[in-house]
C-alpha cells in the first residue's frame, strides 16, 4: 500500500498534465523527471494538509498500512495530483515573464 500511495497520485497528475498539454513527450528523462517532481509534490502538499489542517502529526511510513489512513491520505494526494496540473497549466498560459537585456556601449 506504501507504493500505491506513494506513486499513484503521481500518475494522475502525469496523465492530467499530458491531457492538459496535448503534447506527447519525447524524451524519457524529462518524463521521468517531471513524474518525480510531481511524487515530491503531492506527497508534500499532502503532508502538510494532514498535519496543518487535519491535525495529524508525526506521520511515518508505517502509518500507510492502516486502511482508513491509507483511504485520508489517496483521497488527499489524489486531490493535490488533480489541482498541481491544472494550476501549472494556468501558469503557463496566463503569466508570462520576458527579459530585455540591453547595452549601450556603441559597436566600433
């Protein structure tokens, strides 16, 4: 059950992203690359809704193998895996960010 919750909402939110981006990668690494950014994500966004707002603490490993914990934390990290593609998505499209470098040195 640690792997399933560990990874799993890490492939919705790789499948959210690929829906969302209507691009197929081409590159392995990047893929590999962008699906441990979003394990590390959702499992922090994750953890902090736990202790933050549901007032677990001291969560460990072990914690996964009780069902209805393990129920809390899918249903949370499944909730994060669907809104961190869709809010990267929105940042990308909406916010845009350019830099002009200029010299005024004359070219001789």
């Amino acid at each position: 059950m640690t792997v399933i919750g560990l990874f799993f909402p890490a492939f919705i939110s790789m499948a959210v992203c690929r829906k969302l981006s209507k691009e197929i990668p081409r590159d392995g690494l990047s893929s590999v690359i962008r699906f441990g950014i979003y394990v590390l994500a959702d499992t922090w966004l994750t953890q902090i809704t736990l202790t933050s707002l549901l007032g677990l603490g001291q969560i460990m490993e072990s914690a996964l193998t009780s069902f209805t914990f393990f129920t809390k934390y899918v249903l949370i990290a499944s909730a994060w895996a669907v809104i961190l593609p869709v809010a990267e998505e929105m940042t990308r499209k909406y916010i845009r960010v350019s830099i002009h470098i200029s010299s005024d040195k004359e070219k001789s």
